[in-house]
C-alpha cells in the first residue's frame, strides 16, 4: 500500500439537519443512543427501529451549537426525513434534507499517524495548535481563506483505520478536491473502500444492515450504537429484553475464505447444516485469503469455526476470524 494518506469521494451522502428548541428531546425519542447528553463538537452513532426492534436505518448523530446533523447513506436520507415528519407533531423541531447541498470526502491512512494531519493542514488550512478531533464522530468547523468557506472535519472509521469525514458545501468540492490531491492524497476507487470495511468488519446498510435485522445481530451495541440508560425509545422493549433475559439467533461475523471470492446471498454450512448466507466479500488481495461478511447461527459463530460457501464453482473453505486481515 502507498505511504500517502487515501482519498476517497464519498460525493453526497444523506444530510437531514434539525433545527428548534425541541430537536434534541425529539430525536432522543426516536433512536437508540443518548441524543441528549450531546455537546456541541460530539457525535454518536444511533439506529431507527421498527417497534418490534428491527433496523429502519442507521445514521451518525453529529451536535453543533444550533442544530443537529445527521450523516447516512443517500439511499437513507428521505426514509429518515419520513420518519421524523411522521412523529412530528407540537414539537418546536424544523426538519431540513441538504443532500444536494453537500459534499463528502473521507481521508485515511494505511496505519494510524501523522500523515492525515499533516496533510489537512497543509490542505484546507487547519490551524497550527488546533486539535483535530480524536473521539469517534467528534467534529470541528475549518473557516478561512485557505478552505474557501466552512468544512466541518468528523473523525469517523470507514476501512478499519480512524480517519476523517471532510463535509463541504457542494460548490467547493472541486477545490477542495484539487487540493488534497496536490499536497499528496492518493485517490481510491469505491471499490477499494468497500473492500477495506469489509475486511475491518463493518456493517454497511443495504448489505449486513437491512429491515430484517435486529441491532444485537449485527453487533451494533458493540460497537456504541445503542445507550445502555436512556429511556424510552420505539424498538427499546425489545433491545432490552435481548440484553436481559436472551439472545439473538444469529451473529455478523468475519470470515477468511480460500480458494475464490464468493458472493452476496451464498449459502454457508457447517458441519453439513446450513448456517446462513453471505452479505459482502471482498477478494483476495496479493496472495491473501479473501475476506466475507456472513449472518452465521449464534451456536456456529465461534472463532475458529469452520464453514463451507456454497457456490455455482463449487464450495469454498471458511474459517471464522475476528482479527482484520489488514
């Protein structure tokens, strides 16, 4: 892999912004982490959920001084703006959709370092002294001449390695685009950064994450999606009764696959019983193993574990892992 940080263009992905006195209490009603306790410069990953517990969408909750902002994928963007306009009633809450408005590029190392800084700095004039944000979905805004006008920097993890969201004003994605690249950026294709979260194990909806999946499958309380102590939300009878008293039937997990790729919807055994299907592989890279994200039974889903992947080619060895491979 380069040295040089990666550059990927995310172009617009979904952006709802909810203004008015009531915006926090609203959504801390409708989502599963704790909106409320949200200080400006913070984020959170949340989840929407049907009442009985299954996924309707998931976002990153990010808090400024006057309004809240929520990043999803595209496809997602109208769905929650329904969401919310269906529980809106007296609430001082105004509901805004700035997909079109907006413009997002994500920069990432092979390793964590100082490269990335380095280059922000260099790129958009972020100042000397200033912090960058560590903590995850933290964010700050860059003004000046340097950035052309208000980018707001999201520390977020797209391929296993902590990076950064650039969010932007659609109309100075051109420059801002020249500018990573010429301090140093090096562009990767779509391709590569899904293939990067897969091998990190990262749930993306529309493929691990869809209506037919519970929170707890996916391992999105893992991963801080879900506030083990705020009250009430739609879904949370369920989320708490899988914590307490059970537990879920199947589990996301990371699979090692020799011997080809396989693809999304493949059926997967073990022990000759059929254990589930795949959601997203990625090839080999150089030699190495391909890597796949599967729903597996909870009894399969031990690491070590191994599995055949049923394909038209013939079936393929699996072998459990939750180590990346990168």
């Amino acid at each position: 892999m380069t040295a040089d940080p990666f550059l990927f263009d995310l172009g617009a992905r979904g952006a709802i912004v909810l203004t008015g006195n009531d915006r926090a209490s609203f959504l801390h009603g409708l989502v599963t982490n704790d909106v409320k306790k949200l200080t400006p410069g913070q984020g959170c990953a949340a989840a929407f959920l049907t009442s009985k517990g299954k996924m309707l969408a998931d976002c990153v909750v990010l808090c400024e001084e006057d309004r809240l902002g929520l990043d999803c994928e595209p496809e997602l963007s109208g769905k929650i703006e329904d969401l919310l306009r269906k529980y809106l009633v007296f609430n001082d809450v105004q509901i805004g959709n700035v997909n079109a408005e907006n413009h997002v590029f994500h920069l990432t190392g092979a390793s964590p370092g100082d490269a990335v800084e380095d280059l922000l700095r260099r790129s958009i004039g972020f100042g000397d002294g200033s912090t960058l944000p560590r903590e995850p979905h933290a964010h700050a805004t860059v003004l000046g001449a340097a950035a052309g006008g208000a980018i707001r920097i999201i520390r977020e993890n797209r391929t296993g390695v902590p990076g950064y969201d650039l969010r932007l004003p659609s109309s100075l994605s051109k420059q801002i685009f020249s500018s990573l690249l010429s301090e140093g950026a090096h562009l990767e294709s779509s391709e590569r950064l899904d293939a990067l979260r897969i091998v990190a194990g990262i749930p993306r909806w529309g493929f691990e994450l869809t209506d037919a999946v519970l929170p707890d499958e996916a391992g999105l309380r893992e991963r801080g999606f879900i506030s083990e102590n705020k009250g009430c939300y739609v879904g949370q009878e369920t989320v708490a009764r899988i914590k307490t008293y059970g537990h879920v039937n199947r589990k996301l997990v990371l699979l090692t696959v020799s011997g080809g790729c396989p693809k999304t919807g493949e059926r997967i055994f073990f022990e000759g019983e059929e254990s589930g299907t795949v959601t997203s592989a990625a090839p080999a890279v150089t030699g190495a193993e391909a890597a796949a994200l599967a729903y597996v039974k909870r009894a399969h889903a031990n690491r070590g574990a191994h599995f055949l992947i049923r394909t038209l080619e013939g079936d393929l060895p699996a072998v459990f892992s939750s180590v990346p491979l990168v």
